[in-house]
C-alpha cells in the first residue's frame, strides 16, 4: 500500500510507515494512492461473509501484501470481538450500534485495530502514543493499548469537559497510560499535541505517534462497519440508503465515505454536528470560518476545526463526486435532548441513550 502526504504530494510512503509515523510533513495527513473498487458481485458475495472474514477482505484491499491475509484476518479478529448490530427504530429506519466494545464507543473499532497493526509492525521498538479526546478516543485507546509491551500512551483531554465516566475509564487504568488534563477545549489538547508532532528531535527521541483518528489504520477500520451494517439490511432497503453519521473530527465520516467508493450501495451520507458546525456552514455557504468551540452535552463531538476534513474534499475530488452531494445538518442542545426523551421509549434493555 502506497500513501501520499496531503501537504506534500511528494512524500509517499508504506502503510507500515503510515501507521508509525502517524502524519507526514508539516503535520500532513496520509491517504490512500490507489482507491480499490469492488464490483457489485463482489459486494454481493462480501455481504453474505461473517464480519471478521469481510473485514479481513475490505481491509486487504487498500493494504496489499505488507501483511500476510491469514495474519491479517487474525489481527481482525483479535480487534473486533464484539458485534456491530442494527437496530429498528422505526420500519425504515435503523440504528448502527457502534456501543459493544469495551469502552462503549465506536472507537474501539478503530483503536483496537491500531493497536494490533502497531505491534505487529513495531515489534520491539519502543513506541509513545500522544493523543487528544474529547471524551471517546481516549477511553478506546486507553483500553486497546492498555498493557501493551514497549507502549506507552499519553493523553490529553480538555479539563471538565468530558463525562466523569469517560474520564475513569482512561485516568484510572494506570501502568503503561498516563493522562494529562489541559484548562481548555479539546482543540487546544489537539494543537498541542500538532505542536509535539513538529518537533522532530521529540518524534524520533520518543517514537511519537498518535491514535487519533489522523492514523490511517484507525481510519480503515472504521470503514468494516458500514459494510457489517449495509450486510444486515434487507436486499430492497440497501437500494436507497442514506447513513447520517455524528461528527466531529470527522474521521468516522470520512471512513463511511471510503465505504461507498470501495461500492458499498449508498445513495447519500449526511455529516451531522452539534452547534460546533464548521463543516455545516461551510456546505451550506462555502466559507470555511471555524469559531470558538462551544461546550455541549454531546462533548464527544466538541471539535470546531475537524482535522479529517482535507480528507474528505480529497476523496471528492479524486472520485469527482460533489460536495453538494454530502447532507448536512447541526443539532442544538435542546433538540439533543428532546430526541433522548423520544428515544427512551424505543430503546432496549441492554441500550442507553446518551447524547
């Protein structure tokens, strides 16, 4: 697998050099330089595998031969041990629960991938992960390296700002995960963690790398999902699907996204804020002006200059898709919490609804 720098097309690398190094050039995110594409037989035939064998399958695509397939698929089934189950809430309406993991968060998908590829890939070089969360990277990153030989994980997170449930699940793990609590906003924990980044005589001293989802191998995780959900559905559901997707640094957005174009059937995708809607804005009137990040009951989505984007605009022009393509929508507070209400109706036993 070949990878290209955003900032500097002239930086390429493995996938292997991806997932240590964790951005390139002046903090420039690694994508993807061939886009596979599966034929509609071939995604016929992917849906009726279990979730390990196809992820194994998706996952294999973009990483090539770097890592043999029957160590791949074992790694796969290492980090997804638990399921990704659709639920009905209405009859055309469905719900991705992403909460089985062990810290309850879609992140653990992607977290728990990283983990196995960096281990296998770093074997005994020593290895220090510096990351920022808003709430559920850090507990998901904690847990997926938590004991890890020759790891260590470095977590900052905005002081206040997150659940105390979030926070004891990361600060209270101990040994190789350590925490850092910042007086500011989860973009001030990330644009330190940038800062560290640009040091290269930090990088090298300390093996920096970073499990946000600016990691490719987090990213391609998440890409599983949205073929697991899709394989769930009823053959006449998957003709018109649209998937609104919670966002805010925007990584998960941008995997669903590289669903579609590996020809995963989905007819529209709509990026969905809280009142931190830069992105919104910017589909709506073309001006990209983040503002101050705003605290809101759904802190995990507190991300007001969303790193994946450039992502995102990349994957459109390399597809030549539209951005005019891409729903949006931004929730306040108030209507968070009046759909909780509504919801608490539906869910299950075993479900909670949190915002």
């Amino acid at each position: 697998m070949k990878l290209y720098n955003l900032k500097d097309h002239n930086e390429q690398v493995s996938f292997a050099q991806a997932v240590t190094q964790g951005l390139g050039k002046n903090q420039g995110l690694f994508f993807p330089h061939d886009l596979p594409e599966f034929s509609l037989t071939e995604i016929d035939e992917m849906l009726k595998l279990d979730f390990v064998t196809r992820s194994a399958k998706i996952l294999s695509a973009f990483i090539g031969d770097e890592i043999p397939q029957e160590i791949l698929e074992e790694r796969v089934r290492a980090a997804f041990a638990f399921p990704a189950p659709v639920a009905n809430v209405e009859s055309d309406v469905g719900c991705l629960e992403l909460f089985h993991g062990p810290t309850l968060a879609f992140k653990d998908f992607g977290g728990r991938f990283m983990a196995q590829m960096l281990t296998h890939i770093a074997g005994d070089k020593p290895v220090t992960i510096l990351t920022a969360t808003s709430g559920d990277t850090g507990a998901a990153v904690a847990h997926a390296f938590y004991g890890l030989p020759n790891v260590k994980v470095v977590i900052l997170y905005p002081r206040g700002k997150i659940s105390p449930l979030q926070e004891k699940l990361f600060c209270t793990l101990g040994g190789n995960i350590e925490t850092v609590a910042i007086d500011g906003d989860f973009d001030a924990c990330q644009a330190l963690v940038k800062q560290a980044f640009d040091d290269e005589e930090l990088k090298v001293a300390l093996g920096l790398n970073s499990a946000n989802s600016i990691n490719i191998s987090r990213l391609l995780a998440q890409i599983c999902y949205y073929f697991e959900a899709v394989a769930q559905l009823p053959q006449e559901a998957r003709n018109q699907l649209v998937v609104s997707v919670p966002s805010g640094n925007f990584g998960d957005l941008t995997a669903g996204l590289l669903a579609k174009s590996l020809g995963l059937p989905v007819k529209r995708f709509i990026a969905a804020t809280n009142v931190n809607d830069t992105v919104p804005r910017f589909l709506h009137d073309g001006q990209w002006s983040p503002k101050a990040t705003q605290a809101t009951l759904s802190n995990a989505m507190d991300v007001s200059q969303p790193n994946n984007w450039p992502r995102v605009e990349e994957l459109f022009r390399r597809k030549i898709w539209q951005l005019k393509e891409l729903g949006y929508a931004a929730v306040d507070d108030e209507t968070t919490q009046q759909t909780m209400r509504e919801l608490k109706n539906w869910a299950t036993p075993r479900s909670r609804t949190l915002p």
